[in-house]
C-alpha cells in the first residue's frame, strides 16, 4: 500500500475570489464554485443552502514550492503559537 498512487480529477473550478496566494484576511472573500462535469446536474446541489458550511477539497496550485514547510513551525511564524508539523496545519 506504501506505494499506491491515485489520480483525483476536478470536478469544479473556483471562479474569483483572490489571484495572489495569502494565508490570511480571507473574511469578505467571495468566490464561485463552477461544477464543470457534466455527471452533475442541478439536483447534484439541491438542499446545500440548508447547510451550515461545504468542505471543499482544493489544490494550492499557485503556492511557490519553495515556501512549502513539511516538518514542525508556527502558524504564520508566529513565535508566540506552538509549532506543530504540516498536517496540523
């Protein structure tokens, strides 16, 4: 199993929203969700307006690889958080 791949394929693109990649300040940050497949249909969303929130699954495509951090820091290099590794993150 160490070795097994999988291929996730979009079903959606994020439309607006931000084109620079920053952590923070994304309250007020509106966006749009475009299903692109066309397996999903209108009845594909019905009833999400009685939720209280969606988790999205997304790639951070803009992200500088060099910025990437995989062992244990603080949130934001923020000194006064503790430091916990890439998947606390």
């Amino acid at each position: 199993m160490a070795n097994e791949v999988f291929e996730v394929v979009p079903v959606a693109h994020v439309i607006g929203g931000r084109s620079e990649p920053t952590d923070d300040h994304w309250g007020g940050t509106e966006t749009i969700i475009r299903i692109d497949d066309p397996r999903f249909t209108e009845e594909s969303v019905q009833g999400l307006d009685a939720f209280s929130h969606l988790e999205i699954v997304f790639r951070f495509h803009l992200t500088d690889p060099t910025d990437l951090h995989f062992g244990a820091r603080s949130a934001r290099d923020n000194p006064a958080w503790p430091k916990v590794g890439i998947f606390g993150h």
